[in-house]
C-alpha cells in the first residue's frame, strides 16, 4: 500500500519524497540547517521548491558548508565564480543577498543566540499546528519578515518566511490524510 502524501510531494523524485517524510514540518533547532534553508528559501523565490531542492548538495559545496563565517568574507572572485556555477541558480541578486544574509545572521547571532533562539521565541517554543489548508502568509510571518528585513537580510518576504517556518517546523501544514501527519501526534 502507498503512503499518502500531502499533494504537493512529487511522487517521482526520490529527494522531494524524502524531504516530505523527514524534513518538512519536523522541529529544527540546528543551526547551520535553520541558516541553510533561509537562503535556500530565499533562493526559490520565482522557482519550484524542487528545483532548489535537487540542487541542494551543490548549494551546500558552493556555499562552504553553510559557513556564515566563510561566506560573510566572499570577496568579487568569490561571487564571479558563484555566478558560473551551473549546479544553483545563477542570479546575482540571490547570490548577493546569501553574503549579506551571512553578516546579518552572524550579528543576529551575537544580539539574540542565533536563528534558533530567534525563531523559536516567536512560538514559545512549540509548532502551530494547522489543518493542511494552503496558507501562503499570516501575520506572524508579516512580523518575523518585517523584523527580518529591519536587521539587514534579504529575499525574506512574508510568503519565503511563511514557507520557511513550514520547512524547519515552526509550522505543521500536513494535510489531514498524509501518512506524516497520522503517524504523529497533533
């Protein structure tokens, strides 16, 4: 028997299965994946989710890992050969905006403990739990967008940041009949 998946799960691309079953939704605390899935939301913004999603592992090399520390220091050199890298997207405003989003995040880090104490503060802690109907923004992604652009990072509109508390877990979307969803509990 097939597991039943929200609607969006494409069904034939492996990593988009396994994203959906053990990434989306799930409570993330990790930092360097909370800063990792903030530029690879800002980075999908025109795209598909998955067209960021197969491209991740590249992401990951071209970026160092998702050193903050590393990419802050991107020099001209840096951005041009990111710019010829044909495994992410190739757009220089993007690029741009995961450099600044790394000095943001690093003063973000000394100022309130990093995205983690940052987010989570947000929600006392604890995901909100919807009934799987489609929201694009709400107001709390308003607030944590418009405070987000108030401390210098980029590509963080209310609709990235409503998809980005969906993907680290602030935010439990799964339709009433997905298999994750009866799994765990509400």
């Amino acid at each position: 028997m097939q597991k039943i998946r929200c609607a969006w799960a494409n069904l034939s691309n492996p990593l988009y299965l396994d994203y959906h079953d053990h990434e989306w939704g799930v409570p993330c605390h990790d930092e360097k994946r909370l800063f990792e899935m903030l530029n690879l939301e800002g980075a999908q913004a025109g795209l598909s989710w998955e067209t960021i999603l197969n491209k991740r592992e590249n992401y990951r090399l071209a970026f160092d890992g998702w050193d903050a520390h590393k990419i802050a220091q991107y020099d001209d050199d840096k951005v041009v050969s990111l710019l010829a890298n044909p495994g992410i997207v190739r757009n220089r405003l993007k690029v741009a905006a995961t450099i600044n989003n790394a000095k943001a995040y690093l003063r973000l880090c000394e100022e309130k403990g990093g995205l983690d104490a940052y987010l989570w503060a947000y929600v006392n802690g604890t995901p909100i739990y919807n009934n799987g109907e489609r929201i694009i923004t709400t107001p709390l992604s308003d607030q944590i967008s418009k405070d987000l652009l108030k401390r210098g990072f980029k590509f963080v509109g209310s609709t990235i940041i409503y998809a980005y508390m969906q993907a680290i877990g602030m935010v439990h979307d799964h339709a009433a009949d997905c298999h994750w969803r009866r799994t765990r509990s509400d």
